[in-house]
C-alpha cells in the first residue's frame, strides 16, 4: 500500500468527506490531526486574482496587486509555444511566492461564436492551435512546481444560460473540436486539475457526466490530478462523486459533505469510490503544498508582459501608413489612448500592478479624447477631433470595446463597436487623413470603415502593457508578428453557429458540427473580413521548397513535412507558418482543410530557414461514431502552406493508405458503396450480366441514361432484388458473395 492509500485509510468518513469540498471560497480542508494541510486556489490565469478578503469569483472585490499579462485571446495570436511556456513559468514564480497552490486556468473552451461574453479569456476557434498554446503555458507553470486547473470542461461555449443549458454536440463534434485542446494538456502535460464546468453536455450536468469525467478523461486519456467543480457548479454531490467529481467548490456549506456520509452509511456510495477521490486529492495537495519559495521580480515581469503583447497583437491592414514616426503631426484620438481596455470583466480580473497608456510612451504627439473608454462620445467630442485633425497628417485612433460589451456572465448580442467611435473613425477618414485604428478588443468587431482606414492594429487584450507595446508596434520599433486565432466575419449572419446561439430555453444544439470557424468559412468560401491565421508585417516573406518525405503514408509512420521560408524585405521579422491538412479521399464529410502545425520562426532580411513539421496517424484522421474511434481514411490528402487559411503558398499531394472502411452488406447497402470497392466490384458486375444481359439501356438518350444511373446506383440491394426479379435464395446468396469478397 502506498503512503497516499494508507493516509486515507486513517482518516474518519467524515474527514474523507469533507476533504472533498472546500473550507471556503479558495482553500481545501486542513486536517490537522493527520498534518493533511489546506491549498489554496486564486483565479487568473493572465496574472494572480489572489483574494485576501470579500472572496468572490465575479471579479468584484479586490485582489492583490499583480502584473497583469495578456489574456488568452491576445496570447493565442503570438502562435508561439516558447513564450507561452515562458508566460507560465513566469506565473508559476508568482504562484509559489504568494502561496497560491493552484491557479485556475487555463480556459482552452472553443470559440464557437463570436458573441461568446468570455471569448477573451479562450485560445482560438482550432482546438489544434488552442491545445499546443495551453499545453506549453501548463508545462512552464507546472515546471515551476505551481499546479493549473484546466478549465471548462466540456462544452461551456456561451455565457447565457451558463449553469443550467445543455449543450447538445454530437461525439464527434466533441472530438474533433471540443476535447482536443483538453485531451493535450492532459496527455501531454499533465495538469494537477480539471475544472469541469457548469453547464450540461447532451443532458448530463459535466459535474455529473461519468462519460466525460471517467471514461474519456481518465480511462481513455490517463488523467491523474482531480477534477475540481466549477465554482458553485455542483447539483447532486453523490452523483457528481460516483461519475468523477473529487472536490466540491466554493466550501463553506457542510450539507453536501455530510449527504456523502449519509450516502456511505446507507450503502447508497460504496466507501472505495469516496477513497479514491480522497486519494486523487491528497496526491495533488500534498506535493503542491511543500513550503516553497520563489524569486520573481514584478519589474520583470511587467516587462515580459509589454514584451509578450507585443508579440501577439495583429496588424490586420497597412496599406502604408505604419511605422510611423511619431511627432507633432501625429494625433493620438479615443481616451483608450490615456487609459487602454487591456482585461476583460469577471472572474479573471487581474488588479493590475502598473498600467499606462500609449500616450505616456508617445512623446511628442498632439491628443484629443474623441470619445471615453466607455464608448460615448458627444458632437462637440467629435468636432474637436475633426479641428485636431486638420493640422496632423495621422491620426491614430484608439478604438476598442467598453468593458460593459465582454465579461464573464453573459454574451455580446452583436459585434458593432460603439457607434461613436465607429462614426468617429469614419469622419476621420473622410477627412481625408491617414487614419491608422488600434483596436482593444476581446474578440472580433464589424468595421464598416475598413475600406477607408489606412492601417489596423488589433491589440485584443494586451495586459497592463499594452500601451507600451502598442507604441513599439506603431513606431517599428517592434515589427508586428501575430497571427489571428480566429476568423473576424464580415456580420454576425454569416457565423456557423448564428442560428443556434445561444439556444432556447434548455438547450442549445452545436448544428454546425464539426464547422466551426474557418472550417465552415474556407469550406463554404465565404467572404470574411480577416481569415484565420492572418497577420501582416513590416517585412515580407516568401515560401518555397515543400517537401514530403515520402508520396505515400501508412499507419504508425510519421510524414515529414519541410518548407523553406524566406525574410524578402528590408527588416527583421517573425513569420508565423501554417500547415493545413485537406482529406480528399471522399470517405467523410468533413472541413476543406484542418491546420495540423504551426511555427513562429525569427528572420533577418535576406536570411532562409528550413521548418519541419511531422504528421502522424491523427493529422488525417476524422472520428468516426459509428465505431466511436478515430479513422484515417484511404485515399488523396494534400498538405497545404501558407501565411494563413486564405493564403497557401505551397502544396504537396500525399496518398494515404488508413484502414478501408469495413462494413457487413446487407439489404441497405446501396450499388454505389458496392461499386466503389474494389472487393465487391467484381461480384455486382456479374451479377448484372447474368441479369440483365442484354440491356435495355441502349435506346435511352444521354440524358435518361445518366438518370437511370443516377438512381440505380442510390438503389439499396433490397431494391435491386425486385428490380431484377431475383428469388429470395438468389439474394441470399448474392448477399453471401458479396460478404464473402470482403473477407476473402
Ligand atoms: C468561473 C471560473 C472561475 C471560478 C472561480 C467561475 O464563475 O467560471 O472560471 O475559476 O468562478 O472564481
């Protein structure tokens, strides 16, 4: 028996019950007498939301003061493992020297729709990108000996209805889009904890969903760490223990803890499932909370996070208007100029430790307010503006979202920005000035003046160092870098999920499916206003030389991919490339092309660098639900390069040799499956010359022709037996060839 095992065999009923819910808002049980200590939980996860008193999980009261970094949605953008492993490992430091055991997050939900009030706090809308991007900011929090909580789990796309709506998603749905950035983070790096969310998934509260918590999470992807509920998530606790659900939070109410024991005595709960949760538990707290100490200088991290903003913001337009000088002809508009929008509202409110404006690092420049950070902006606002402008040859506004539009809690109901800054940017631009926009926004706005602006610089949610890196970004002393996480829409109406978001009543169905994002936009060629993966610089870069190691791939290899990618301007740079993959063999229905690697690679002018990317098994596979497992099908795939979902520069075709569908015919099974392999070919071509030798078929026109076809080939075998006049021991034997030649 180990020492964890035999702990929990000292403790009372009582104890092991009350070690699964906390003792208050942030901390887990003590138990003195067996020195089982308590640990502490903050929220974040772009900084430390440590709350010492008035403990909330709205981002209401106070916490301590913190740096905060970049939230997710801007993070995501910088495509780069190495500074959101750095990022963590900065957090990490902060954690062990506050106390604070674990920090809850990071949210790696999908962004399903646009209007999602917490997109900012999530990755992308790839479960690809979204995965790889947690999964080195968890190994560098981690590897500081600082525990994460990988949150929501599953399903938690919307903000409406949040701890009541069932999210009805189809299994592969799920495995395709919504669990892979999970199933990473805990494959790979092997989170202390997953919080599982509130709401239900196909009917099931995930507090209470066995499927989710069990079987998929630790049977099929070795989770070890306990799930924590998501705060006050918890509906029926002896349920929610029996399906996977360790610890209860918030703590503070015993009535759950003792309708365990009750549950116990009464042989309701066996006791072993209890234990195990009790010993999940202990083997996260006990290494967790061994008194540490960490040095972290918040200067320093102050700086890494102007730095990090500055790597992740997206120059979406430029048409020659950036770098800029900055000087007395320059004019800085919209007080997000004096104080930027740079977090989002609820439970990851960070009390940012020092936070400036652009305008304290602009020396020089002339600046009216035009409108407040809130969005309004009067006529006499805007005609100060218009006066201002006439003497400056650019003016750069700092639009972006008030914090009323995005927060925890409840979701946007469109994607405008507020009408003043929206009338304000399109004055300025009639005007006939050089307007350049800086955006603050946590996802992604309508730009009706896109057409007239000269430049747009999307800062997202750049922390407390976004005035200082978005100062850097203008001035070329940093050239942009980042790339979008998610497709920006022309409307709202052309989003995959518009009809079905947030739902009704009860629930909300993801009819959409598998196409979410640029897998329905690039599969439907749909006009958007920024695609996926785009992000200019102030560089060039060109693309050449793709190789494959081999024009064929077989199960259990790996296909390298190589590609050269040259700097062909006039500064150094960072170019993100991106590796999508297009299944062609017919086999599914599935997205034109899936993004299956990514890299960030730094370039001086004129330099070259070869990247490498290697594709197994689950780069061509689809879920198939039929078998509930993942199936690469046989057939053409091409491998597509590019500078982003709209912009492929390179192709190379690979054939892909996966396990041919196998399937037991009968009488449902139409001609043209039968045809279509290469097995039972063969048998369907006897059988029509012993059948209809003499075809009829030859005084029809071409036009009937390709109808009868058409429908024959739609035909199940049941139908084809009558058609053909065959005897019920002639089907059956047809039936049995036709099997037969599979095997065979
Ligand atoms: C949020 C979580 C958060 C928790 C604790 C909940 O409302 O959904 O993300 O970690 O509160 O504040």
């Amino acid at each position: 028996m180990d020492d964890i095992k035999a702990l929990t065999q000292k403790m009372t009923l009582e104890e092991k019950a009350g070690l699964c819910s906390g003792s208050d808002f942030w901390h887990t049980k003590a138990v003195k007498r067996l020195s089982i200590p308590s640990l502490m939980m903050s929220d974040g996860p772009h900084g430390l939301r440590k709350q010492e008193e008035g403990a909330d999980h709205l981002g209401i009261h106070d916490s301590i003061k913190a740096v905060c970094f970049p939230a997710a949605c801007a993070t995501a953008c910088s495509f780069d493992r190495t500074l959101l492993y750095e990022m963590g490992s900065a957090l990490g430091k902060e954690c062990r020297a506050e106390g604070v055991a674990v920090l809850l997050g990071p949210a790696v939900n999908i962004k399903r729709s646009p209007l999602c009030g917490r997109n900012f706090e999530y990755f992308s809308e790839d479960p690809f990108l979204a995965g790889e991007l947690a999964c080195a900011f968890v190994q560098g929090m981690q590897g500081e000996g600082a525990g994460v909580s990988v949150k929501h789990f599953a399903a938690n796309n919307q903000e409406t209805r949040r701890m009541s709506v069932s999210s009805e998603v189809s299994e592969r749905a799920l495995r395709e889009i919504y669990f892979p950035a999970f199933e990473k983070v805990v494959k790979d790096a092997k989170p202390a904890t997953v919080m599982c969310s509130y709401n239900k998934l196909n009917g099931v509260y995930a507090s209470e969903n066995e499927w989710l918590l069990t079987d998929v999470l630790r049977k099929e992807w070795g989770f070890g760490g306990f799930v924590v509920s998501d705060w006050y998530a918890v509906s029926d606790r002896v349920k929610g223990l029996k399906a996977g659900l360790d610890l209860e939070m918030p703590g503070g109410d015993e009535e759950n803890d003792k309708k365990i024991v009750a549950a116990v005595r009464s042989g309701e709960l066996s006791e072993e499932v209890l234990d195990e949760a009790v010993e999940r538990i202990l083997r996260v707290i006990l290494p967790l909370s061994k008194e540490r100490t960490a040095p972290f200088d918040r200067g320093c991290d102050h700086k890494k996070a102007v730095s990090i903003a500055a790597e992740s913001a997206v120059l979406l337009k430029n048409e020659g208007a950036l770098p800029l000088a900055l000087g007395e002809d320059v004019l800085f508009v919209g007080e997000f100029a004096e104080r930027p929008r740079f977090q989002g509202g609820g439970s990851s409110h960070i009390n940012a430790w020092r936070a400036e404006g652009a305008l304290a690092f602009a020396e020089g420049v002339r600046y009216v307010r035009g409108f407040g950070t809130d969005g309004e902006g009067t006529e006499e606002d805007m005609k100060e503006a218009l006066a201002a402008a006439k003497e400056a040859k650019t003016v750069v506004v700092f639009a972006g979202l008030p914090d009323r539009y995005e927060s925890e809690g409840y979701d946007r109901t469109h994607m405008r920005l507020p009408e003043a800054e929206d009338r304000l940017i399109d004055a300025l631009c009639e005007a006939g000035k050089k307007v350049v926009v800086v955006l603050h926004s946590g996802s992604p706005v309508e730009m009706p003046w896109i057409g007239k602006a000269d430049a747009v610089l999307e800062m997202y949610l750049a922390g407390e160092g976004a005035g200082e890196a978005a100062v850097r970004l203008l001035t070329g002393e940093e050239n942009p870098s980042g790339k979008l996480a998610e497709s920006f829409p022309l409307r709202l109406e052309d989003t995959p999920s518009y009809l079905n978001f947030p739902g009704d009543k009860e629930c909300v169905r993801y009819a959409e499916d598998v196409f979410v994002g640029y897998r329905y936009f690039d599969s439907k060629k749909e006009e958007v206003l920024f695609p996926f993966g785009h992000g200019l610089s102030y560089t060039t870069f060109e693309y050449s030389d793709l190789k494959l190691s081999s024009n064929e791939w077989r199960e259990g290899e790996s296909l390298i991919v190589t590609f050269t990618v040259t700097n062909t301007g006039a500064r150094a740079g960072k170019e993100v490339v991106e590796l999508y993959v297009s299944d062609q063999s017919g086999e599914a229905v599935r997205p034109v092309h899936e993004l299956k690697g990514f890299e960030k690679v730094a370039l001086q002018p004129g330099e070259s660098k070869q990247v490498k990317f290697e594709l197994g098994g689950r780069a061509f596979a689809y879920f198939d639900e039929k078998t509930h497992g993942w199936r690469v099908p046989n057939g053409k795939f091409v491998v597509e390069a590019g500078a982003s979902s709209r912009d492929l520069r390179l192709f190379a075709e690979v054939a892909v040799h996966g396990r041919a569908v196998a399937f037991r015919v009968d009488g449902d099974t139409t001609v043209e499956q039968l045809f279509s392999h290469p097995a039972t070919r063969a048998v369907m071509q006897g059988l029509l010359k012993k059948f209809r030798p003499g075809s009829s078929d030859d005084k029809l026109g071409d036009t009937d022709r390709e109808m009868m076809r058409a429908a024959y080939l739609q035909a199940p075998l049941r139908t084809v037996r009558l058609a053909l006049n065959m005897t019920m021991e002639q089907y059956e034997g047809l039936l049995n060839a036709l099997n037969g030649a599979f095997e065979g």
